[in-house]
C-alpha cells in the first residue's frame, strides 16, 4: 500500500514528528481513491478504447505516462483491430468486402508501440493506419503511469488530509491505531477544497 510522506518529511510538510504511520498510509489510500487510481506512484494499466470515426487518436485515461527503465516508451503492449462499425458509422464497402473474405475483422493485431505518437501530459495516443490503409476502431493499451516523483502538491495534500483527520471528532484520539475504512467514512470532511485543488491534475479521466 502507497505510503506518500516518509517520517523525515512530516516536519516539513507541518506535521508533529510524533505521527504514526498508520495516519500516513490511510491519507496515502484516500488520495489514490480520490484519484481513482490504483497508485500515483508509476504503476501498469490496461484499456480498451473505441477510436472515434474519421480519427486516428484516443486518450488514455491514467497520468502522467512514464517509462519504466530500461524501456524508453511508457507502453508494455499495443494491440488494435478493426471491428465491425457501429450503427450509424461510416462503413468501407470494397475494403470490407476484402476484410470479411479473409476474416480480418474483429482479430486483434499486435501495434509496434514504436509506430504511436503519444503525448505523455495528456495520454494522447494517435495510431497508424492497419495495413489496408483502413483506420483501427478499437484499441487495447497496456501501458505504465504514474509520477516517478512526487511533487510538492501530492506530499501538502497527504498531509492535510492528516492534519484535516486529526482535526475530525471520532478521528483525533492520537493514541488509537487509524482504519483505512473509517478514514474513508470521514473522508467528505477530509478532502477539502484545498487537498482536491492540489490532487486534480492527477484525478484519472475516467473510471477505469
């Protein structure tokens, strides 16, 4: 379980030294619920994604998009295919003649990561063309993101989360052993607008 202050830091970030970590780490599990996310440390996710007609992009929905060394490109794999078009889509009629006599559609084609422009801010991903010069429709990215250091927003934000439980009646009794759960219970109280001001460019596009 993600653990964002370590006990040198709490001073610096206004906490008293005395703080257990059992604060720590429930403050760490309220961000990463916040964020819905499983980690804001570099951590590996997979997604389906439909690619809108007439467009070669998607975006992905966890940030910011990191390599893990000694890979150069955030992606573990990339695999696309051209599906049936939904109701309403554009079809291709002679190319789709040719897709359907051999079976294409519908398989999954494995995408040399190499040949996906991506912006790492953002999660955009634009893709190639599949070999018919057809565009893909649907894609499966397995792909690592996260923050390879924490910045200065996420460690104030875990420790006002702290200091907001502390300040809580039913959470301030310093000598009993803090519950993720009943951390969780308060946690409206505890995630003010100053702590989701500091988390939002890290809250995940969509539930993933």
């Amino acid at each position: 379980m993600a653990c964002y202050l370590q006990p040198s830091q709490y001073q610096t970030y206004g906490l008293d030294p005395s703080v257990t970590g059992d604060w720590i780490t429930a403050a760490s599990s309220i961000i990463d619920t916040h964020c819905r996310r499983i980690s804001l440390n570099p951590t590996q996710y997979t997604e389906r994604l439909r690619l809108v007609e007439g467009s070669q992009t998607a975006r992905l929905s966890y940030l910011p998009l990191v390599p893990i060394a000694p890979a150069t490109l955030p992606f573990v794999s990339i695999q696309a295919r051209y599906a049936k078009p939904r109701r309403g889509q554009t079809a291709y009629p002679i190319q789709q003649e040719v897709l359907w006599a051999f079976s294409l559609p519908g398989a999954w084609t494995t995408v040399d990561p190499t040949t996906v422009d991506f912006v790492a801010d953002t999660g955009e991903l634009v893709f190639p063309l599949n070999i018919l010069g057809l565009p893909y429709n649907e894609v499966e990215v397995t792909y690592t993101a996260g923050l390879a250091t924490l910045p200065d927003a996420v460690l104030c934000a875990c420790a006002q989360i702290v200091k907001n439980a502390q300040a809580t009646p039913g959470l301030n009794v310093k000598s009993s052993k803090v519950d993720t759960l009943q951390m969780q219970y308060f946690s409206g109280a505890l995630l003010d607008a100053t702590v989701q001001s500091l988390l939002k460019p890290w809250v995940a596009a969509r539930m993933g």
